[in-house]
C-alpha cells in the first residue's frame, strides 16, 4: 500500500515538460507546477510573442509572472526520493571503491562513519552505540574512510596520537620513549589545530597570487592583443610604402620606355627622310645614265655637243653624316645607365634591409630574462653556427662542414669575393646574431674568439679590420695560458682558469657579451655590457703559426 502511494505521489510530482521528478519545483498562476528551468526554458522561447502561456492549459500571461520555489513540492520531492532509496537495499550495500562496515556480517552495508579511538568503520546501525554509550560518544567520528591503517604505527601497532616536531611526523606513545625519546612532541590534536592555522594563511597566499597570476594573464592577452594591433599596421604601412616605392620604378620604367621610344621614332623619321633623299638621287642618277648612254651611241657629231653639256652635268651630291657599316650600339648607354642605377638601389637596398631586419628583432615585449646560470641552462640558447667561406683569409683552411678554421703556411685556393679578409688571418661566421645565443670554441695555439658586425673592414689600416682594435668589434686573445680581451683598441688582461674550450654568451637585446672558460664547471672570464646596433657575427682570428685552429662546437 505504501509503495502504491509513493508511486502515486511520484507521478503527481512529475513535470510535464521533461517527465522526471520536479526539480525546484514553481506553481504559475493557473496552479499547475514544473521544474523552474524547463519552464524558464520553454519561456524564453516565447519571449519574442510576449505573451507567456501554460504547456498543459494553454491559459496565457501578460507580463511574464515571476516564478518562485514552492517550498512545499520541494518537501515532497526530497520524501519521494527518500522513499524510494529505502526501497532500494543494494543503495546501502557496500561495492567496489565503498568503505564497508566492519562490524556487518554477510553481505556488509556502506560505512557511515569511521572511529579514530576504534579504528573501525560502521553502518548507521552500528554506529548508533557511539552516540548511546557514555565512554564511546568521546572517541572521534570521522566521515568513512579507508585510510585508517595509516594511523596505525607499523612498528608498534599502536595508534598515533602524538606529532614530532623535531622529526616532523606522526608516531605512537611508545615511540616518543624510544627513538623520538627527547624531541619536541606534541598531541596530533594541537599540531592539528596549528597547521590548520597556517593552512589558512597558505590558502590565502594560494588565492592571492591566483588572482595576481589571473591579473598577469588579463595584461598578457592586452598584450597580445597589442601586439597584434601594432604587426598589422606596420605590416600595412609596409605594405603601402613599398607598393608606392614599386609603383615609382613602374612609373620610371614607363618613363625610361616612352624616352627611348620617342627617341626611337625621331631618329628612325630622320633616317628614313635622308633615305627617301637618297632614293631619289640614285633615280634621277640613273636616269641621266640612261641619257648619256644613249647619246653615247648617236651618229649626229652636232646633237651630241649640244646635248652634252647638260647631261654630263651632275647636282651637287646629298651630303650624309659619317656613318660605321657595322652594326651601331645606338642605346647602350642608356642601357648601362639603367643597369647603374639597378646596381646602386640593389647595393642600397641590401645594406639598407639589414638594418630594417634588425630593427624588427629589437622589438621588445616580454622583460629581458637574466642570464643563465648552469651549462644546461645555456645550452638552451645554443645555436649551429658555420664559417663564411667568403670571408676567410686565403691562409686559412676551413673543414668540419666550415666549422674548424687552421692557420696554414700557403695561401688557400679561394675565389676572390669583396667580404674576405685580405690583410689579417681572420674570418666570420655566415650566421648574424641579434636574440640569446650560446657557443663554444675549442681552440690550440694563439687565437681571438671575436665577435664583430658585418660591415668591419676587410682591407685599409690593420686596426680598422682586425678583430678588437675597433669599436666595430669585440675580441678575446687566448694564448699561453693567458687571456685577454679587447675592444676599441683597449686592452684588460683576464684572469681565469685556462680552458682548451671557450663558452660565449650573446644577449643582443640586452647589451650583453660574455666569455666563460669551459671544462667541468663554467667560470665568468668577463662580461661587456653595450648597446649593438647590428646584428653580431661570431669570427676567429689566428694571429701565430700554421697549424694553429680555432672550432665552432658542435652543441647537443
């Protein structure tokens, strides 16, 4: 009878929307109820009308009337489910991944609770003694739990009620006479109290820097978004500059063609005039030929003489300017003038571009990183760097994929090329440098490990081309044992322990420079701190014997 009026009560407290047991049930004002959300849902669909209506009687309202919980429905709802858990045993059976009652023979019920004094675990049946018996309602309920072996103590089997403070850990009464005898123990319960303290204040820490960290992602999205911003309107200012600067040189090779052109048809008109003038001197020409041919043959010694004269008589001849019967190269001055120009905007344009590339790389978002501190750390920064053949003075050979440079005693078969060194053994890496970058030389002899902008000199005064004696170039000297660094033409001697292996550290943006000696530690040699206003390229210069090298590592 009882499951007949719970079953009787369910179908009258289910929604009619969604055909499930009312959740925070509302009543309109025609009295029939549903689920809030479905009638908000169904609601909202009918904002548009602006008339609201009833899904079972249709009866309609103007405005849309508030909805509010019925507190009763809500009360019955939560009876139906209570009923219907009651009636469902395997609810309280204990499963897989449950806490099962300890004291439940058979199939065991869920534990509701478990007892730290007991160390037990108990259904809401067997846990009713500890809320009747006087001794028990002292010992400490917790929510069921499978952990209570690890209140245990392994070597004693005694519970752990006790925190060492000295050893920070939990341990029995009778550990606190043995091993821990003379540590600053405290009761669980008052460590407990303390940490739970403090556990507060690292939450608030927690919170504290969630929000701050929260705060650092806004600014950082701005930042993107800024970014963004910026690179499309340079790309499009670019874009527009350069297609002004293309639409010049269409314009002047119009110009150029229209030049020619014009020239072209003047020149052809005037040619063509003096030819027709021509044409017509070799007609009247022969013709008079014909005349004097056929007077030639006349019989009549009189009509000859009187004829003569005026026949033989020739006009004065059109006078042509000199004229080569080669082939003339009428227009290659202009073409070698078109060519001059070509040449100067491309030599412009590629010394120019660099300094455009470079300008780009200086853009800064982000703080600047410190420098690393372990060789793993720099090793992240490492880069493959080769050697420039073209810019290798013909003493030194170059191997190990142009990464090993070696003095030698003849000169080297390299094509001549306007970047090679031509005064100094010296030569620069192919790669320019303008972010974090790290590389390692290993080196025998008497070597400087530079590094220098693109636009030192290659021939001239010795101290504009080589390395350190400029202020277009930096310069560490490693021989004997000794070190020494140069810029500008001033030198510091280094102290430092003497290493066959040399780590350079590059922070473009940041101005830095520095030199460490490299064996089972890294030690700092120096550190230049600047301002590099090109991009910087790694170079050696082997100023000893032959036999003498310097290599770029290879860094894995």
């Amino acid at each position: 009878m009882a499951q007949q009026l719970i079953q009787l009560d369910q179908e009258k407290l289910n929604c009619s929307i969604c055909l499930d047991l009312l959740k925070e049930p509302v009543t309109i004002p025609c009295g029939h109820s549903y689920c809030m959300s479905c009638i908000k849902t169904c609601w909202d669909e009918d904002d548009q009308k602006k008339t609201h209506s009833c899904p079972q009687c249709r009866k309609s309202f103007t405005p849309r009337p508030a909805l509010v919980k019925n507190i009763m429905f809500a009360e019955l709802v939560e009876e139906v489910k209570k009923a219907n858990r009651s009636t469902s045993p395997d609810h309280f059976y204990a499963g897989p991944g449950d806490v099962a009652c300890d004291f439940c023979t058979g199939r065991k019920l869920k534990a509701f609770k478990s007892c730290l004094m007991c160390l037990a675990s108990y259904c809401e049946q067997h846990i009713q003694p500890h809320y009747d018996v006087g001794p028990l309602k002292k010992h400490t309920l917790v929510e069921a739990t499978s952990k209570l072996l690890e209140n245990i103590c392994s070597r004693h089997n005694e519970v752990m009620k006790i925190f060492c403070r000295t050893d920070q850990q939990c341990i029995c009464y009778l550990c606190s006479m043995d091993e821990h005898k003379g540590h600053d123990t405290v009761s669980a319960v008052v460590e407990r109290a303390e940490k739970q303290t403090e556990l507060g204040v690292s939450r608030k820490k927690i919170q504290q820097r969630i929000q701050d960290r929260e705060k650092d992602v806004k600014v950082l999205q701005q930042e993107v978004k800024a970014i963004n911003l910026s690179s499309d309107k340079a790309v499009s200012k670019s874009e527009k500059i350069l297609t002004d600067f293309i639409c010049l040189i269409e314009e002047k090779r119009s110009e150029v063609k229209q030049q020619i052109r014009s020239h072209q048809k003047t020149d052809v008109s005037r040619v063509k005039e003096l030819e027709d003038k021509l044409q017509q001197e070799i007609t009247e020409l022969r013709r008079k030929d014909a005349d004097l041919a056929q007077l030639s043959h006349t019989e009549d010694h009189l009509h000859f003489l009187n004829n003569y004269s005026s026949l033989s008589h020739l006009s004065e001849a059109t006078r042509l300017p000199s004229i080569n019967p080669q082939s003339q190269p009428y227009f290659e001055d202009v073409t070698a003038a078109v060519s001059w120009v070509r040449d100067k905007l491309q030599a412009v344009l590629n010394e120019e571009w660099e300094k455009v590339s470079w300008t780009v790389t200086q853009v800064e978002v982000l703080p600047l990183q410190g420098e690393p501190k372990t060789r793993a750390e720099f090793l992240r920064y490492s880069q493959e760097i080769t050697l420039d053949s073209n810019t290798a003075h013909t003493r030194l050979s170059l191997c190990v994929r142009n990464r090993k440079a070696t003095l030698m005693n003849e000169d080297q078969l390299y094509p001549s090329h306007p970047d090679r060194f031509l005064e100094l053994w010296q030569v620069l890496s192919t790669e320019g440098l303008t972010e974090r970058c790290y590389w390692e030389v290993k080196w025998s002899g008497k070597v400087s490990i530079a590094a220098a902008y693109k636009d030192i000199s290659r021939t001239g005064p010795r101290n504009n081309c080589r390395f350190g004696f400029n202020d277009k170039s930096w310069a560490l000297r490693c021989y004997n044992g000794t070190y020494e660094f140069r810029h500008n033409n001033k030198s510091t001697s280094i102290p430092g322990p003497r290493s066959s292996r040399i780590g350079v550290y590059l922070d473009h943006r940041a101005g830095t420079l520095s030199f460490y000696s490299v064996s089972r530690t890294m030690n700092l040699l120096l550190r230049v701190q600047t301002t590099f206003t090109q991009p910087l390229y790694p170079g050696f210069w082997l100023p000893g014997s032959a036999g003498d090298t310097a290599e770029l590592c290879e860094l894995k």
